[in-house]
C-alpha cells in the first residue's frame, strides 16, 4: 500500500522536495536526508539499469521491478514516473495496479506520443488531451487506495505553448489528477503562471542543465508550487564524482580528487550492523571481518 504521508502533507498545504533516485545507493543515501519524498526518475533509472537513453526505450517489467525495490528499501514515500503508462488504457489500468502493489505513492504518467522523450530534450508531441483525459480516469478508477497520487504531465509547452499547456492542466485536473506537472517552463515568468493556475498542487520539475530555471524550495513555494522534484542533480553529481576518481586511479595516484564517503558510514547504511549483529547472536562473530 502507498506510504500515505505524501497524501497528509500536500493535503495540509506543506511542501515536499524530492530528490531523483535511480538505484538502491542513491536511493538509501536520499532517505537518510532530511528530504520529504524521493522521486524515481525514469531517465537516470534506465540510464543505470540499460546504459539508454530516455525515449521510451524501457518497458514497464523493466521499471515496476526497480521500483518496488526502493520502495521496499526505504522510509520515505516515492514518486515514481510510468512514463505514458507503457501503452493504451489496458495498459495504463496495469500499469497504476502494479506501481500501486510495488508501493508508491504517486505514479507520474505523461501526455507524450509513444515513444516518449525526456522533457528537457527537443522533439516531443503530445497525444490529443482527450486520450490524456481517459488515461487520467482510467489511472483514478484502477488504484485502491486514494493514498496513491496521480500526476499528470504535459508536455505541450515547447510545441505547442504555454496557454495550452495550462488549458490542459485544467482539464487534467477536472479529470481527476492530484498533482499537475506542467513540464518546461522556460522562465520565472511562465512558472508564476503555472504556481497559480490551479487549486491542486502543482508540481515543479528542476532539470539541472535543462529548459527550466534552476530554483530551490523557498522561491518555488513562492511561485506557487507544492512539488519539487531534482530528478538529475544525483546522478550527474555522482557521474562528475566518478569520471575524477577513475581518471585519478588510471593516472596512476590513489589520492582521489573529491571527497568520499566514509566506508564504515557507507557499511552502516548498506546494512552491515544488521549483519554483524546477526553474526554476534548466532556464530559468536561479530564486527572486524575483512569487507571485501
């Protein structure tokens, strides 16, 4: 069942940040932060699992799998992105009854033509909002649980416009959408308009090195936004962080240039006193085994 805390905090008007998480590393490091909610990200997840980009390369059985392992993995409750809902309406019913059993609190589908794009890159189209409408309804009447949030994306703004973009914003949320994602706004200006178009959260998508600027919590709620999610910030830090270590390492020097994480800190978050405990109670062994 969703974890319902992201349902109680948007309902009493708080603000929730969610970072992107897109393995079981980043994922547990996330939790341990003093973030609201995580946010799977479809790009950095399938970037991790199949080294592709995000233009609905994967599938849904290649998603679901990932995703109720860091549901089951942390505290916090998850956004999880399904991209159009991997199809049709059968598909889009499948698709929220497998999230919804995987865990997560609210599953994002978007009104991009298959195959979808990630919306921070150029030539994307959108279906017709009336196929977005039955998705919408499809996605509220297959949940059993009204804990699990739907939100609805669209990506009209680069094609075909901001006025559409909020015009269907509106209908989305008539057709029963708890959170809006108006996706690429290219200025404050634009995001002014979004925060305060609606009378449900609306939920502000932060792409560093993307279309949209880049702004935190307290500027966001501002605007009017209820949501903020940093899909890209993880993994772009921790592939900047690697490409310095490994070239280092190849250089021929062991003196990395960024900084690291403990290795005991990063055994304790992995798990390991768990393991050691186990070992202590049953076998007499204990912490001070080699960690290789």
């Amino acid at each position: 069942m969703p974890n319902p805390d992201l349902a109680r905090i948007l309902r009493g008007g708080g603000f929730v940040v969610a970072p992107g998480v897109f393995d079981m590393i980043s994922a547990k490091i996330a939790d341990s932060g003093p973030a609201e909610a995580l946010y799977v990200t479809g790009y950095g997840t399938v970037a991790s699992h199949l080294g592709l980009p995000d233009a609905g390369i994967a599938t849904y059985t290649d998603m679901v799998g990932r995703v109720e392992r860091i549901v089951q993995g942390v505290s916090k409750p998850v956004i999880a992105d399904a991209d159009t809902g991997y199809g049709g309406l059968l598909n889009v019913h499948h698709t929220v009854r497998g999230y919804e059993r995987a865990g997560v609190s609210a599953i994002q589908i978007e009104d991009q033509e298959f195959p979808k794009k990630c919306g921070h890159t150029p030539n994307r189209r959108v279906i017709l909002a009336d196929e977005m409408v039955r998705k919408i309804r499809v996605a509220a009447d297959a949940r059993s649980s009204t804990d699990l949030l739907i939100v609805a994306r669209t990506d009209a703004r680069t094609g075909l416009g901001l006025d559409e973009a909020l015009r269907r914003g509106e209908v989305y949320a008539s057709a029963g959408a708890d959170i809006l994602f108006i996706e690429s706004p290219e200025n404050e200006a634009e995001m002014a308009r979004i925060g305060s178009a609606f009378d449900v959260p609306v939920l502000a998508n932060i792409v560093h090195g993307g279309r949209t600027p880049t702004l935190g919590r307290d500027r966001l709620r501002e605007l009017g936004f209820a949501v903020a999610i940093y899909p890209v910030a993880g993994f772009l830090a921790a592939a900047k962080a690697m490409q310095a270590a490994y070239s280092a390492l190849a250089e021929g020097t062991a003196d990395l240039p960024v900084p690291l994480y403990p290795f005991q800190d990063f055994n304790l978050l992995m798990g390991f006193r768990e393991v050691w405990d186990f070992e202590r109670r049953h076998t007499g062994d204990g912490e001070g085994r080699d960690a290789g």
